[in-house]
C-alpha cells in the first residue's frame, strides 16, 4: 500500500468520524449530593463526567444542605433520579415508617440503594487551646452542626443524644448564612474569634474535608479535633450505631497524629422506578460503573479507593433490615465481569462502531 493511498485512507476515516452524528442523550438526570465544598458533591460530579457521560446519560451534580433534603429531593424533585445519603439518615426514615410513620413510609417506601460507598469520618473541631480533648465531653457545649435538613446536624444531634442519655445539643445557628458552605465559614470564624458562640465545630465528611485543609503552622495554632474513647460508657450506645474509625495524620498537614473517631457510611440511591424508560437508562449508568471503574478510582476523589465494592469483587454487601437494593441495578453490578477497563469501555471509535453497551 502506497503513502499517498495510506494518507488517503485515513484522512477518510476522519472524515466519516467528524461527520458522525453525536450518540442521543438517553436521559437527562440530575444527582443530589451535598455542598459544593465537600465529599458528596466531589463523588457527584465524578458519577457525572466519568460514569454517566459514557453511557450518554446527561447528569447534573446538584449541591444541596445534606441527606435529609436529599431523601425528600428523590421522591419530588423534577430530574433527580440519584441521590447520595448517609446511612444513619435513612436509617432513621427505615425506622419511623416500620414504627408506622406515613410521612417516613411516602418517603423511604419506594427508594433503593444502588451501591454502598464509604465511611464519612465525624470530625469534632475545637480550638487548639479548648479545654476539652474527648468527644464525650460535648454535653453542655455550644455546637454548629450544620443546616437544618443536612446529614451532618442529624448525625451530631444522634451522637449527642445516645452519649447523653437522649439530651439534645445546644445548637449555634447563622441565620445570615446561605447555605452549608457559608454557615460553615461563619462558625469557624467564631470559634476562632474566642467570643463564646461556638464551642466545637462537628463536620461529617470523608476525609479531607475541603474546608480543614489549611497551612501546618496555622493549623496547629489555632485547630484540633477530639478524639473517641471507646472504653467510655458514654460510648456505648454510639458504638452501636457508628462505626470506629480513623482521621489519619496525612489527612491534614497539621495533625500531628491519627484521632480516633466515629463514622456513618454513604450510599448511593435511586428510586424504584417501574417505567421502562428509565429502568434501560439506570441499567445503563450501573453497566458504565462497571466498565468505568478503573478510570473513576485514577481519575476521581481519593475516596473511591475505600469503597469496597469493585468490578473485581463484585459482590454487593448485605443491607440492613428494611433497605433493598434497586432490582435493575443488583444483577448488573454483583456481576460484572472484571470490566474498569476505563476510556476503551465506550471511546468514540467504538460508539461508532455499535459496540458501546
């Protein structure tokens, strides 16, 4: 084969990719995750540009106040079709529709989980020269948990209540805040002004949470973050609830060891939806997780390498009583094949060709 018919060739080949029609959007979803600082929305927008968009699936990461919105976002909120959560939130839903709540049974009856994801650490932030060192002894302080309707307030307000036999936390709110972000500034500037409104500062996020990632010697000055004792009986309750876990030291330049602490795990959810619409682009999304694993782990929050499900080891973990899974997306994701295989899963050669799925 001559230069000149090679060159003609490929220069043909170009030709017919440029004018290839753009593969249709099967669905134009939105994700509801946190705020725009932390975890959720970080793990949001890598579900968008590095899962869906190779299944041609339009998503939107949409920031919100946390869990609690984001459960009530996915029974009623126009697009949203995924939704992440912390377990302890539903958990909470699971509880009251089994206690016969109606309100709880609308709202957590049809949901389904899609994937559990990983442990979000609770980090109790005091400052460096606080007399306290535990976190179990909070009772009494002046606390910013974070919005109403955001997982973090339910997470702390359940921590406070089960180490002090079921007392509630004096909450510290910013009523000119705008949202979790700003409401999140204001209490660290209260608590570093020394002026008595805020005692501690409880963020539940994976680490490193955006927003305590700060120079060495500047952390150091100002921050530190309390610790867990487990032996102690105030923990017991919690232990049952929460899981143990570690904020390492490489997590923050200004740790000077690892702090032992409590967590509540994240999960993926979706709806039980009947229409075929949108079951064949549901099944999609999960097909492309399988074969886009790999890519998502290189390319996305360092968190995705705690999640333990891969398309390796896809076996799906056993939910707790009153979860399921989402029928269309079990199958898919308990069998992948070993796929993550990452950008040769659905290129633009093989989408030309017919062969992505």
């Amino acid at each position: 084969m001559t230069r000149l018919l090679r060159a003609l060739i490929a220069l043909s080949l170009a030709l017919v990719t440029a004018a290839a029609p753009a593969a249709p959007i099967l669905a134009d979803y939105r994700i509801v995750t946190g705020g725009t600082t932390g975890t959720y929305y970080a793990f949001g927008q890598n579900l968008a540009n590095l899962v869906a968009r190779p299944a041609n699936i339009a998503l939107e990461a949409v920031s919100s106040s946390g869990s609690v919105q984001n459960v009530r976002d996915m029974r009623y909120r126009e697009k949203v079709k995924f939704a992440l959560v912390q377990s302890d939130v539903y958990q909470a839903y699971v509880r009251l529709a089994a206690q016969g709540d109606k309100e709880a049974q609308d709202l957590i009856g049809p949901l389904r989980v899609v994937l559990p994801l990983y442990l979000e650490e609770i980090h109790v932030l005091v400052r460096a020269d606080s007399p306290l060192h535990y976190v179990d002894e909070l009772r009494g302080r002046k606390l910013y948990i974070g919005p109403d309707g955001s997982g973090a307030a339910l997470t702390a307000s359940t921590l406070y209540g089960l180490m002090f036999d079921g007392a509630r936390p004096e909450r510290v709110d910013f009523p000119g805040a705008t949202d979790a972000a700003s409401g999140y500034k204001q209490a660290l500037n209260a608590l570093l002004d020394r002026d008595g409104r805020v005692d501690a500062v409880v963020f539940v996020a994976g680490q490193p949470v955006s927003q305590l990632v700060v120079d060495a010697e500047l952390g150091r000055k100002y921050y530190r973050l309390l610790g867990v004792r487990a032996e102690e009986p105030a923990m017991r309750e919690a232990l049952k609830v929460y899981y143990p876990a570690t904020i390492l030291r490489d997590s923050y330049a200004w740790l000077g060891t690892d702090v032992q602490t409590l967590a509540v795990k994240a999960y993926l959810i979706t709806y039980d939806y009947p229409q075929d619409f949108n079951r064949r682009a549901i099944a999609a999304f999960a097909r492309s997780l399988c074969d886009n694993y790999a890519t998502l782990r290189a390319q996305g929050h360092p968190k995705w390498q705690q999640v333990a499900w891969s398309p390796q080891q896809p076996a799906l973990e056993p939910l707790k009583a009153g979860w399921q899974y989402y029928s269309v997306t079990e199958p898919i994701l308990s069998g992948c094949s070993g796929g993550g295989n990452g950008n040769a899963a659905c290129s633009s050669d093989r989408r030309l060709l017919g062969l992505c799925r």
